[in-house]
C-alpha cells in the first residue's frame, strides 16, 4: 500500500509537463520530462506538454485529439502528440507564431540522418521534385526511434526514448530562439551518440540496399545473356 501511494505520488508530483500517459507510466520518465519543462517554461514563459496515448477514439486524428486538449490550456503553449497504436505524432503550437520558434518537420522527419533520406529517396521518390523534398528531409529525433522493431519491455523503452528525444529537441529548439540555452535537456553530447547509432543503421540498410540492386542487375543480365 505505501509503495503504491509512493509511486502514485511521485507520479503527480512530476506530471505537470507530462500531461496525459497512457504508454510509459514511469515516474522516473515523467521527472526528467517534467525537469525540462519546467525549465523551458521559467526561462521563455513557453509551456510544452508530452501527450501519450494508447489509442485514439471515434475515427479522430492526434492533431483533433490536441485540438480539444488545447481548449484547456493557457497559451504560450506547444503540445507533443502522440498516439501509440494509431502510429500517429503531431506537434501542436498556440499562438501560431510560435511555430517560427521550431523546426516541426525536422522534428518529425522519418529520417534521422541525412544516409536515411538518401535511403528514402532510392525507394521511394517518383519525380525529381520528390527526390528534393525527401532528400531535405532529415534530422528527425522522434520516428526513426519508435519505428524501430522491439519485444516485450523493448518497446516501451524505444517510446521513451524517442518521446524524450523530441521533447528534448523540441524545448532545445524553443529556448534557443529565445537566446537560452536548458541545462537539463538531452545535450549535443546525447545527439552526437544518437546520430552514430542512425548513421550504423542508416548505413547498413543502404549497404543491403546496395547489394540488392547489384544481385538483381546482375541476374537480370545473366538472364539476357541465357535467351540471346
């Protein structure tokens, strides 16, 4: 019983910033979000909120679901969203200016390096005015992390660590347009050890990537040679 109630109130105590979840419920997580926010919001007067939800209801989007939420929020505020088994993430921000204070589609990029947008280009882009928008497309510090496959207690430890890295990313963002600089987010120490574990990713699907087209130029020459 005292440990339940601990735990229920360590939960609260740090829940300010972590404002709705149904996903990690770690009150450890919840202290480190809140120790950001809490930060970000002393220093700009900007509050940011982590959303994290099982599961959207009635056919509505993650940006309809922050939508509502915002209906009960004191403006200057941003809202990270996310939705774990609709596979959706938005990030939400009141006034709108405050959207020149982040860079949203970096922050959401699929792609975590830039080995990854070339990746996504071979495979995906149908005209060159894809291959340009894809190929800018990188920097991501959310999906690239929670796309990953996972078992068991894996996968919510990938939620937590691809949500804090947005979060991070996104408050580092914010209080650098405003001339600050958090000492309790992630750091460019966590982002350069990040980006080396995209880049071996990265790099080996490029390498199977690459080794898939020699093997079927190569059997399709051979096949050509076989009917002349």
């Amino acid at each position: 019983m005292a440990l339940t109630l601990t735990l229920f109130f360590s939960t609260t105590l740090f829940a300010e910033y972590l404002y709705k979840d149904e996903v990690v419920s770690n009150p450890d997580f919840a202290e480190q979000i809140d120790a950001i926010g809490e930060e970000l919001y002393e220093t700009t007067g900007i509050s940011l909120y982590l959303v994290m939800i099982r599961e959207l209801e009635n056919n509505q989007t993650i940006a309809e679901y922050e939508l509502d939420l915002a209906k009960d929020l004191k403006e200057p505020f941003v809202i990270l969203g996310f939705s774990e088994l609709d596979k959706q993430v938005d990030i939400l921000a009141h006034p709108a200016s405050l959207y020149n204070d982040f860079d949203k589609k970096q922050i959401l990029s699929p792609n975590g390096t830039f080995i990854g947008a070339v990746v996504s280009t071979i495979m995906f882009a149908r005209s060159f005015d894809e291959m340009k928008e894809l190929m800018s497309n990188y920097g991501g510090t959310i999906l690239p992390v929670i796309s990953q496959k996972a078992k068991d207690k894996d996968i919510t430890s990938k939620y937590s660590v691809g949500l804090f890295n947005g979060y991070s990313d996104t408050a580092e963002q914010i209080a650098a347009s405003k001339g600050v600089e958090l000492k309790k987010a992630a750091g460019s120490g966590s982002k350069d050890f990040i980006n080396i574990l995209r880049l071996v990713f990265y790099g080996t699907i490029l390498y199977a990537l690459l080794m898939y087209i020699k093997q079927k130029y190569f059997r399709k020459k051979r096949e050509n040679e076989q009917t002349e």
